[in-house]
C-alpha cells in the first residue's frame, strides 16, 4: 500500500435549489455541474495522531469543520493520519469547495488503508448533502447532475446542506456530461459572502417560498435546464437560467447581493449567446459560452477587471471525472 496518498478534488457551479416550498413528496433537490478549475490537493499519510497542516489561509470555523471531519474518519478506520492541505479554492464564494475538502480528506485517509469504506460511507461520513446533493455527488461523478433532494416525511425548516447532517444523500437522478464545445468564464464581483451562520439565518428569513414559485423553478430546470444539457442548447439555456432567476429562492439570492453581482449578470446577459447564472448563494458568478464565442466573455473579463468592476477568474470546462487520487510512495 502507498505510504502518502495524494488527492485532487474539483469545484462546482450551484445553478439552483428546487423546491423549497414542499410542493412535491421530495425536499430541496439541485441542479449543478463539477469544474475543471481550481482543485482542492491533499495528501494524507499514516501518523501516530491525527494532525492538519493548512498551506493556505483557512477560516476558524472551516478548520474545526475540517478537524472534526478527520477524527470521524479516523473512527471509521481505526487508524490516525497527517494530512496536509496544499491547495484550496477560494471559500464561501459559491465554489462548494468545503465539500470538496472535506471528502478529499476522507479519500485520501480510506486510500491510504486500501479503501475499506466504500462510496456510500464515505458520503456519510463526511457530513454534506444536507440539502442539494451536487457538491458530494460531483465528487465521484463530475458532469452535469441533478439530483432529488431528501423525502418529505416530517415537518421541520428549510436549512442549508452545512446546518443538516442528512441521513442519506440525496440520489441522482439525471447525470449527463458536460459538453465539451462549452467554456464556464467566472467572475467574482462585490457581493455578499455567506458563511454557515449567516447561510442558515437567510434560508430561516426566505423559506418556505410561495407554492407557486416553486412550482416555477421545477419547470426550468427540468422542461428548460435539463434538456438545455442534453440537447447542447446554449440559447435554451439562456433562457432557463434567467427564468430561474426570475423568481423562488434565486431570486431572494440576488436581492441579497446588491447592485454589483446584479448589474455583472445584466452585462454578461445582454450577449445573447451567453448563459448567465450565479453559483450556489453567490457571488461568484458564471457565464456559459461557446468555444467560438469564448474571446466575448474573455474580453468582458479583463475590461471589468480593469475597471474594478470584477474579478476575473479566467475560463474553465465542465469536468467531466471525479476526484483524482495518486499514491507517491509504497512500502
């Protein structure tokens, strides 16, 4: 067996929640796609305790998220790791990268011992998929998904994935993969930046949403998003994106966020082969194109960026594999 394991884990693109209303037998449910962009790299090795080295700057409540993660794992396996984290995406921003930490983690330990838990173990021990099941299932998976959220059986509030350990995550219904002729642009303007607190305290004060709104987003995503994907409709998606949008919790989402995140998306939207969306609760914000159409948002990009406008993240493609792991020693 390797004596260090490493692992690379990759971002992805929240485009909605679906129903937050409890119109149909089945909560929450989301639609999303995993990123070739800005991984998350670990490497783990057996130690005599359970230690974490950040190589990057890390928010308090992330690290004892990430701390409380390895001792479950350790747990789990009977076994105590070093782990070292030596690169992470920018946080709290719409990327999903504490999902993509926190399993990269879990993989590289179960690696390192042979992999004794499986997929759906890991999934548990993680702690995610409380609402949306994209970021965890991105993990294995990669590509376009939508998954179907958790059974209605009981009454209780509407929370995000970080503020409800799910007792199971959340099947996959659709799973297509990214096409290839696409490029993701991201930007990062001026907007608010949720962290688990404050992300509980705006789905306590925003949902449930009307009956009817709800009813509006599962349209979009699957007689609009879903096709869009399938048929490789860029034109589709536009206008699927925008209806989502236009009302339910995306809605409350960009009102959180103020004029800048708004004004970018009106900007990239007036390019009518582009699809506009903002990830997750935001604010980060992505614009889908054609390869042929790729220098228009390139070129947008770099003209905000100078104008102080946003940040440019530069372009990416959807990623269509999960996460990698890579042995760097044997005994």
């Amino acid at each position: 067996m390797p004596t260090k394991v490493e692992v690379r884990s990759f971002p992805r693109i929240h485009i909605t929640l679906v129903d937050l209303a409890g119109v149909t037998r089945r909560r929450y449910g989301g639609a999303g796609f995993a990123l070739n962009l800005f991984p998350v790299e670990v490497a783990a090795q057996v130690a005599s305790t359970n230690t974490l080295v950040w190589n990057t700057p890390i928010a308090s409540r992330d690290n004892a998220d990430t701390q409380a993660l390895l001792e479950r794992v350790s747990v789990a396996l009977g076994a105590r790791f070093a782990v070292d984290v030596r690169r992470l995406p920018l946080q709290h921003l719409g990327f999903g990268s504490k999902t993509a930490l926190l399993l990269a983690v879990s993989a590289a330990c179960n690696s390192l011992l042979g992999s004794p838990l499986g997929i759906s173990d890991l999934k548990r021990v993680s702690g995610r998929g409380g609402a949306s099941g994209i970021g965890i299932n991105a993990f294995f998976l990669g590509g376009f998904l939508i998954d179907l959220g958790h059974p209605s059986l009981f009454e209780e509030p509407f929370t995000p994935s970080s503020s409800r350990p799910p007792a199971a995550t959340p099947p996959i219904a659709v799973r297509l993969p990214f096409p290839e002729e696409w490029q993701v642009h991201l930007f990062l303007p001026d907007g608010q930046k949720y962290e688990s607190g404050e992300e509980a305290d705006f789905f306590r004060h925003n949902t449930p949403i009307p009956t009817q709104e709800a009813w509006k987003v599962l349209a979009a995503v699957y007689h609009g998003v879903l096709p869009a994907f399938l048929d490789r409709d860029l034109r589709l998606l536009r206008a699927s994106l925008r209806d989502i949008h236009a009302t339910g919790f995306k809605r409350r989402e960009l009102e959180a966020q103020g004029a800048r995140v708004n004004r970018l998306i009106e900007l990239l939207a007036e390019h009518d082969d582009v699809a506009v969306g903002m990830s997750s609760m935001g604010p980060l914000v992505y614009g889908i194109a054609s390869s042929e159409q790729a220098h228009i948002l390139h070129d947008l990009g770099k003209r905000l960026e100078s104008m102080g406008a946003a940040a440019y993240l530069g372009a990416a493609t959807g990623r269509n594999d999960g996460h990698e792991i890579g042995g760097c020693a044997h005994d």
